[in-house]
C-alpha cells in the first residue's frame, strides 16, 4: 500500500486544492416543504398496438437532516420488509391487487445525501391510477398500525444481515465495491468508513427488536411515510404520437437554428465537425501511449488457473453425483446447487420452464404458503433460487479446440441455496420440499407472474434491445441459441401473452402441463441418474455438514438402483431433432427488424466464423476484443453517438456477432460492421510494426480471462468445466495461444470476418428508424412488439 500511495503522490504533488473547491462542490440539505402531497401528469410514446395502460409512483423525500447509523440500517431492514421479496407485505398486496401487471418505483434509494422511497405499478388501465395511489397509503398506514409478524421480521434481519457478513460482490472487486460504498458518505465531507460498518448499528437494532418488537419499524412507516407530506405521485399516460412530436420538435428546432445562421457560421459549423470526426478517427501516438504506465507480457501468469474439484459418482450408493469444490475459506458459508436433469421435458413444454422454476420458490410449498415459505428462506439461508442450464458440451473424445454442432447438450435445472454450516439442514429440507412439494396450483398467483412476465420481458425489449438482438440471432444458428430464445427472447415474449390468456381461460390444461413436468423431472425409474449435487466450501464446513449431506441424499426423490439416463456425451440431445425442425419454421437466417417506440436503435448482425469441425485458435480471442475495444469503440460509440458499440464471440460454436446499445443510428451502424474487416487487416499491418499494441490487446484479453472471483464463483467455474466436459490440457493451450498472438492471426480472423458465414441482422428500434434505413437500401422483415 505504501509503495502505491508513493506512486500516487509522484503525480499529484504538484497540484493543490482550488481555494474554493469545497464551498463550490457541497450538496446543499433540501427542507421537506410540501404541506400537502403534490401530483404530476405526464405522456410516454406508446406503439400504435400497444395496450393503453398508465403507470404511476408514489414517491417521498424521507429526511432533510442526517441520520444516524442506526435509523439508515433501519430503513434498509424496513424497505426489505415491505418490498424484498415477492411475499413482503407492500409488494405482495400490489401484485395481488390486480390493479397494475409489475412493480414499478424501486422502493428505498439512500446512496445520495437525502433518502427517497418510490413504489407503484405499471400496466394500470387509466380509470384505476387513483385506486392505486390510494392503496399504497393505505396499505402503509395499516401496516403502521399493525407492524410486522415476528417470523417477518427475523426472516428480513436474517437476509440483510448475511449479505452484508458475506459481502459477495461475485467477480466486481471488493476493493472497488468498498470504495464506492464508501461515497455515500465522503462525498458528503464524513468519514469514508463510516458507510462500511455496520456491526454496532446492528447489534442496536436487534436489542431494539428484542426489547419492542415491530415497534421501530412502525414508527418509522408512520413518521418517514404516512406524516410525510413532502410526497408526489407521478402518473405516465401513453400517446400515440409523442414520438413524432418529439422528432418534429426537434426538427423545427434544428431549422430555426439554421435559418439564423450566416453562411460562414454554417461554414464554420462544417469545418468544426470535420476537424472533431479527424481528431476522433486518429491514432495516439507512439509517444503519448508510451506515458501510460502498463504491465509487460512478462508479468503475465503463463498457467491457466485451475479450482478445486471433486467427484463421487453414485454416493453412498445414492445414485447421485456429488462434485466438490474445498476452498482455503469460504467464512463458514456452504454454497450448494442440487442439479435435475429436464431433457425428458416435451419440446413443446420448453416454454413453461422459467415460470415454472418461479412457481418453485414464489407459491408455496407442502404445508409452507408463500409467505410462510419466503419466511422459511429468509430466516434460515442466504437465499435459494430455481433457475435453468442448457449448455453445449463436447462429445467424449472429441477435439475441444473445434467446433461443434451444438448437438450433444446438458439441460439442467438447479435449485441453488447458500448457508452457514448449522444451516445447511434447513437449506437441504427447503431444497428438497420445493422440489417435490412446490405448490402448482396457483392460479392466481401464476397469472400474477406471468404478466409480471410480459411486463419485464416488454421493458427489456426497449431497454436492453442488443440482449434481446443477439439471443433472437442465436437462434438461426445453434439448438441451444433457439432454446435461449424460447425461454428468454422476442418469442418467449409471444408465449407469455398466451400463457396469461390459457391461465385466465383455460386453467385446468395449463395446470396439466406443470404437473406433467414435475412428474417427467421427478420420474421414479431414472431421475437419480441425472442428479448432482454440487458444494463449495471450506475443509471444516465440509466436515460439519458431512452427516447433513448424507441425510438429503437418502431423502431425495427417486430409485438409487434405477436406470440410467443416456450419455449425453455419446449421444445426441432428445430435444434435437425436433427443436431444428422448429428452428427452420421459426428461426430461418433472414434480416428482421422489432418495432418499438424508441429514439433510439438497438443493431445486432451476426454470422459464423468457423465451420463445424474447423479449429478455433485463442488468438480469436485476441482480435474480437480489439475490435470491440478499439475500432468498435470508436465507430460505434465515439463517432456514432451509441452507448455501447461491441462484439461477441464463441470459441466453442463458432458464432460472432456485432452489437450496439441505445444508438442513434441503424443503417450507417451496419456499414461500420460491414467495414470492420478492412479496419482489422489495416490493424494487422500496423501491429506488425508496433509489438506494444499488440502486447496490449494480449494483456487486455489474459485480464478478461483472470477476472477475480468469489468463493461461488469458483466452484460454479469448476461445476461448469466439468459438466461441459472441458479438459484442463485444453485450457492451457488456449492460453498458451493468447498469450502467443501475432499479427498474423488479425489478418486470419479479417478474412474469415470477410467471408461470414449466413449472415443475418435483427435490430430493435423504431418504425421512423427502419423507414429511413430501408430508404438507405437495408430492408428488413419487420414485427411490432407490442
């Protein structure tokens, strides 16, 4: 540290403060001084189809002086207990109001000087906006009244209180999540540290529990909340033609500007933009790039980094797979996934599984309510989640450095939990009673979901359109990119809307089609055979929890002497055969285009680098995160205008794709992708005379690679090697070939960038934006969302 701060003072000793920096950057305190709540009215662009539904918040400003330690964990407790979970007593009465489709507003947000609290619904029709304002009151004045039960409130303590112990920042550095944790309150002239502890404040509000109960938490409702005056309620109706109005503004803006203009102030303006396009477009010099401090080639680590692994087939004659992963310390936490394979799940059923592995965790189970079940969770573990793994792997005795045909997969579902060693009973109990006991029929609460579903899913479309491009091109290539795409994608989307209507309609068959995957998961005869039981933990967790790991796999469900399910590594997937059929129908290689009201285009084209069989060197690695860093980055973002400009590629199927986020361009965004493979082998041709860039595109690659991860993190790394069938040896050649990029292999990967194999395009953006670009020759097939 010291030799750092050494470091740090070479630069910055000559600088010294601006004698008025400080007055100039303080956050002025902002009075509470609403004597009655206050209400906004306002538009959001909406589609010509899309349902005219409004969305509102109710928001407070919750203090104007600071608060201490204690009230500011306090509230965190408090905002856990009315909004963490789907059972918490504030969101679980909006949902189940069926007043709005999900929850909007985020509930607590304290990282800024002042705290504010925001709740509401989206997908409210326009004559309930006032129901639903009304109920947020209400329901917080009754909960003022009646506090919280017990079994709430240890459940809520018990979660935040891990998260904070374990202090899990998966692969973000700790060091950096400190720092930032620390802003909010040096930013504000106090002590850096004191955001970080929590160990006191804690200690004070469990003797306050003890001593009163509820009692803290409902003061706080009634003095934060319902005495708050200072509150708005902000309602968003839709408008069929704000996006035009906004354009049009624009517009007429642009035009008044120029009217007023000179021809040598447009001169000007001309001259300034090819002067900026010239300054954005040219090379650093040798000389500034040499002031950057950087690492060496040699300062890299030459051997790939293994984690620990272990693997007992069939258990204590369980019939189950254990893999364990012994860590130097994991803080007394044990982190278990219990594996179940799906693959006997119909095709036509792929669909229901990510409602169904919700319906899991979020209806009950057994003799457990949801609420009583989220409480069960809360108070015992550090959460347990269901989700699903469809993976490629490599067929036994197969090239690893090749592509494959995605043909031969793994399809998992994983109930994943983590608890401290004296837990782990409860955690394998919860397990094992979602698993077989979760409770199905739930009608209410799956409709409920599922427009949750639809929501969130509509949101992503205009939000995060490049996710939702790349996983729609996924699917024209690869079984396990049309799986991705009918459990997450633009179709997936389609299928919620017909599930909230089958649910509301026709329940009963819906109904049918969950218990039937359940008993084809749980089938007696052959789902052993497809279990596996995954830990991560340190030496003495693991020997603690040794008898409890022996108890769950007597009681798991299934025959331990029954038969055995295929060998997925010798054999093609069932879902194969019938999932490409589907692709041809569903998923053909053509350009489309999704319609959405947006300013702003979300441009995704993509292809196949390598044929099946082809080898696939490391050194791709190499030059896709050039292109994405560099000429990508520079193109796309600097000189184009988007957020993000990037690319993607696979080392295990072969598929590349280019993607950017929230651009304001479509058409000229292609041409930059369709260009990319000139700029590439000008690269190469520069790289060969400048070793230093190409050291640094290798350095930048090995950092991706060696990214820090959390104890988790580890064992899910070794879990997924494993499972993949991914060899060691493999691995180190991989490296072995980053490390040993030259210019050469730019001007490789540029060729094949030249001739990619059956390109294709999907973009998310508005109708304006397509219409233009097919003006500019890229015509596309185009699909309103909504």
């Amino acid at each position: 540290m010291y030799q750092r701060l050494e470091l740090m003072d070479e630069y910055l000793q000559e600088f010294d403060m601006l004698p008025d920096a400080k007055e100039k950057s303080q956050i002025q305190w902002q009075s509470k001084t609403y004597m009655e709540p206050k209400k906004e009215f306002e538009t959001y662009p909406a589609g010509a189809d899309q349902p005219e539904t409004h969305l509102l918040t109710v928001n407070w400003l919750l203090n104007d002086k600071p608060m201490t330690s204690f009230e500011e964990l306090t509230l965190g407790v408090l905002d856990h207990l009315l909004m963490g979970t789907t059972s918490s007593k504030l969101r679980k009465t909006l949902m189940e109001s069926g007043l709005g489709e999900a929850i909007t507003g985020g509930g607590l947000s304290d990282e800024l000087l002042q705290a504010t609290f925001s709740v509401g619904l989206k997908g409210v029709q326009g004559d309930k906006t006032g129901e639903v304002e009304k109920l947020i009151v209400d329901t917080l004045t009754g909960i003022a009244k009646d506090g919280f039960d017990e079994d709430d409130i240890a459940s809520s303590l018990n979660t935040i209180e891990f998260q904070m112990r374990e202090f899990n920042t998966g692969s973000f550095p700790k060091g950096l999540s400190f720092m930032l944790g620390s802003m909010s309150k040096w930013l504000y002239d106090n002590s850096p540290t004191e955001a970080l502890k929590f160990e006191r404040p804690l200690a004070e509000l469990k003797e306050r529990i003890a001593d009163s109960g509820s009692k803290i938490f409902q003061d706080m409702i009634q003095s934060y909340l319902v005495e708050n005056t200072h509150r708005t309620t902000v309602e968003l109706a839709p408008s069929k033609t704000l996006e035009e109005e906004i354009l049009k503004e624009e517009r007429d803006r642009l035009e008044e500007i120029k009217s007023k203009l000179s021809q040598e102030d447009l001169d000007e303006i001309i001259h300034k933009t090819e002067e900026l396009k010239r300054l954005q477009s040219s090379e650093d010099s040798v000389e500034a790039r040499a002031t950057i401090p950087s690492l060496e080639l040699s300062d890299l680590k030459r051997e790939t980094t293994e984690y620990p692994i272990s693997v007992t087939q069939n258990e204590s004659k369980s019939g189950v797979t254990v893999v364990r992963h012994e860590l130097g310390s994991t803080s007394g936490i044990a982190y278990v996934s219990t594996a179940i394979d799906i693959s006997g799940v119909s095709v036509e059923d792929i669909p229901l599984l990510p409602i169904f592995t919700k319906m899991m965790t979020q209806t009950g189970a057994g003799e457990y309510d949801s609420v009583a079940l989220s409480r069960r969770i809360g108070t015992h573990t550090g959460g347990v989640g269901v989700s699903l793994l469809t993976t490629a792997v490599h067929p036994e005795g197969s090239d690893e450095s090749v592509t494959g045909d995605g043909e031969h997969m793994i399809t998992k579902m994983l109930i994943q939990g983590k608890a401290t060693s004296e837990k782990v009973d409860e955690l394998f109990s919860i397990m094992n009673l979602i698993l077989t006991d979760s409770k199905l029929d739930s009608q209410k609460k799956v409709i409920e979901m599922l427009k949750e579903s639809r929501s969130r899913l509509e949101s992503s479309v205009q939000g995060a359109g490049h996710a939702v491009s790349n996983t729609r091109m996924k699917a024209r290539y690869r079984v396990g990119g049309y799986i991705d795409e009918i459990t997450s994608g633009i179709s997936y989307l389609q299928t919620v809307k017909e599930l909230v209507k089958q649910a509301e309609e026709d329940w009963p068959s819906l109904l049918r089609r969950f218990e039937k995957i359940r008993s084809t998961i749980l089938e007696k005869s052959t789902c052993r055979s497809g279990m596996v039981l995954d830990i991560t933990a340190d030496e003495k967790v693991f020997g603690d929890i040794q008898p409890s790991v022996e108890q769950f796999l007597t009681e798991l469900p299934g025959d331990a002497n029954g038969e055995k399910l295929q060998n997925f590594y010798k054999e093609i997937h069932p879902w194969v055969p019938h999932a490409k059929n589907m692709m041809a129908e569903f998923a053909p290689v053509k350009d489309e285009g999704f319609v959405v009201p947006t300013q702003v285009s979300y441009v995704g084209k993509s292809g196949l680098l390598y044929d099946e069989g082809e080898h696939i060197p490391g050194s791709a690695a190499v030059v896709a995160r050039y292109l994405r860093t560099g000429y990508l980055w520079d193109h796309v973002r600097v000189m184009g205008g988007a957020y993000g400009g990037f690319c993607t590629f696979s080392p295990f199927s072969g598929y590349f794709s280019f993607l950017s986020y929230r651009d304001p361009n479509l058409d000229k965004t292609i041409d930059v992708y369709d260009a990319a493979a000139d700029a590439l082998i000008a690269a190469a041709d520069a790289l060969e005379n400048n070793p230093e860039a190409l050291a640094t595109a290798i350095i930048g690659t090995i950092g991706d690679m060696d990214g820090a991860l959390s104890p988790d993190q580890k064992g899910a790394a070794a879990m997924q090697r494993w499972l993949i069938n991914e060899s060691s040896e493999y691995r180190q050649k991989y490296r072995d070939e980053v490390l040993n990029t030259k210019a050469s292999d730019f001007r490789e990967f540029a060729e094949r960038l030249k001739g990619l194999k059956l390109p294709s395009v999907a973009v998310v953006s508005s109708k304006g934006a397509f219409e233009t670009a097919a003006k500019a020759g890229k015509v596309l097939e185009l699909t309103d969302v909504y």
